[in-house]
C-alpha cells in the first residue's frame, strides 16, 4: 500500500453532490450491522426549502457539538453507497490517492458512527464528544482499508471507531486513570455487563468472571473497587456549606512533609551520607579517588578517554579503576 499523506483531512466539502431531500425516509429499528447494508437510527429529516427550490444543509450543521440534532439529520441524509460504488471508491484512494474520494466514503459512514457512539451513552460523557472521537477512528480506518481484502468498509472500521471511542472514556470518565493494562480495559468495558445485580461480586462472581474474560481474579476485585469509587475534591466544592466543606480530604489526611521527626531524621541521613562518601573516599589512592572526582562528582564530568590521556593507560583501564573503586566506596560505606 502506498504511503499517504491523510493528515489534513476534512469532513466538509464533499457536500456538493448530496440531496438531503431526495433521500429516504428510514425506521429506527432496520440497523442491521451486518457487512452489506446498515440503517441510520434516526427517521432522516428533509432539508429546509427556499423558494421551492432544493436547498442544502449548511456546513455548520456536519459539527456535532454545535447542534446533535442537525448533525444527526444531516449525516442521515447521506445516501449510502452500494458495494459497487464503495469497491470504486476505496480502489480510487488505496491506488491513485484521490482524498475526494476517501471524503466521500467517510461521509457516507457517519451515521454508523452515530450509531456506535449511542451505545457508550451510559458512561456520563457528552454524546457529540464520543462521536467526533468516532469519526477521527473512521477516518483512520478509511486511510488503513485494503479493498482487496473482500469485506465491507463498515465491518473494517467498526474496530478503529470503537478503540478511538475507548480510549476517549478512559481518558475522561475520572480524573485519576482508571485502567492502564490490557486486562484492566478490557474489564472496564465488560465488568457492568458481566456483574449480574447491582452489589459487589461474590468470590464465586469474581471467579467466573475473570475466567470468561481470561484475567485474573485480584484483576477484577481491583476494577470493580475503583469503578465503584468516585471522584472527590481535595478542597471540597467551591458552593459547599461549613459542614461540608469540613468534610473534604484536605481536612482529615495527614500531611508530613513538615513533621519534625522526619525532617530531623532526613537531615540526619543526609549528613551520614555525605559523611560516609567523603571518609570512603579518603580510603582509596590517589589515582582511584580522582577517577570517581573526575567522572561522578565534577560538574564537568570527564570522559574515560580524556582520563586514559591524563595517566597515560588505554581507556579499559580506566573503566576496570572506576569499578574497583565503585565497589571499595560501597563497601566502606554499608560497614
């Protein structure tokens, strides 16, 4: 596959051949999701008319946090392209690197995306969010697509549009990151379905689980207690009373950065150290006590050749003298 240059691609543009009006009216329950053919959710809206002639949307209308309505409308009013005219397309990109035509096929692809992003509605983030996340997968999978593979674009893209739309939740559904590792996100996404009421898992739950989803049982204790905590500000609410503002974090966890005891026992350590560093170095000849100076200690720290031209002996030399001497230091230091 060609290399292509996709990182200015845009939405907009690729309107000028569509007819809002002349496009069906669909039902909300004909989504069917398999590789052929997919319906819109939403029964698609007729484009406003002036002066009885066909009129079409406006651009501001393909941005979803401007307005979700028309967006949705407007992305249901795309004809959708047949198998035919999407091999065409996507041969087009994938060969002669025409972007018109990869417009054209993400833009006949937005209303699936719609569709995947109403699914993580349940997850408390805002629904034109998800599906500007989805749309960015989209095209990712259009720049990514092989039409000699022999699958439909949408069966293709539905992975690139959910793994963008992944990471966008684990990104902002809690300030502090809830799932780092594989095992964790791939829990975050399936623990609610998988817990079969509304209380903690028993040990025989958190066992099935973890096998049907191959993790590890202390895996998914451990997701389970951070998806049920929730967030807390350490200052407590800027519109709390006295009694709740009493009650944030800040009034009742310890802070000992400023404890006496641990600063005089810090102090302490310190002065030990540098105390025992010195006395160590004291030990060591001449030569060996200035090879550590020289390569550890100086703000300009030499280079084992330059130390190899000042005594005179190949720079292996020097390295075998920094290690003996390393090693008499740490001994003299742990007596």
């Amino acid at each position: 596959m060609k290399g292509r240059d996709f990182q200015d691609f845009q939405l907009d543009g690729v309107l000028d051949d569509v007819d809002y009006t002349a496009a069906p009216e669909l039902d909300d329950d004909n989504f069917t999701g398999d590789e052929e053919s997919y319906a819109p959710v939403k029964k698609v809206a007729k484009s406003a008319r002036k002066g009885g002639g066909k009129q079409l949307q406006t651009l501001d209308a393909m941005v979803p946090g401007r307005d979700l309505g028309a967006y949705i409308t407007a992305v249901n009013g795309i004809a959708m392209l047949s198998a035919e005219e999407e091999q065409a397309l996507a041969r087009e990109y994938y060969y002669h690197e025409n972007l018109d035509a990869a417009r054209k096929l993400v833009m006949a692809h937005l209303r699936f995306v719609v569709h995947v992003a109403k699914s993580y509605s349940g997850y408390g983030l805002s629904e034109a969010d998800l599906i500007q996340e989805g749309n960015v997968g989209l095209m990712k999978a259009v720049k990514r697509f092989n039409p000699e593979v022999g699958v439909r674009l949408v069966s293709f893209a539905v992975h690139w549009i959910k793994a963008e739309i992944h990471e966008f939740i684990l990104r902002n559904w809690r300030i502090v990151k809830v799932a780092t590792t594989k095992a964790q996100r791939k829990l975050f996404f399936n623990l609610r379905g998988a817990k079969k009421r509304l209380g903690w898992l028993s040990q025989d739950e958190v066992n099935a689980v973890a096998e049907d989803l191959g993790v590890d049982a202390e895996t998914v204790v451990q997701m389970e207690g951070r998806m049920g905590a929730f967030d807390a500000s350490f200052d407590g609410a800027a519109d709390a009373d006295d009694d709740e503002i009493g009650q944030a974090p800040a009034y009742y966890i310890e802070d000992n950065r400023y404890d006496p005891a641990n600063s005089v026992e810090n102090e302490d350590w310190e002065k030990t150290s540098t105390d025992g560093l010195y006395a160590a170095l004291n030990e060591l000849d001449e030569r060996s006590r200035d090879i550590l100076t020289q390569r550890w200690l100086n703000d300009n720290k030499a280079t084992l050749h330059d130390l190899a031209a000042k005594y005179g002996v190949s720079a292996e030399r020097i390295r075998q003298l920094e290690k003996n001497a390393m090693e008499k230091v740490r001994a003299l230091v742990e007596a």
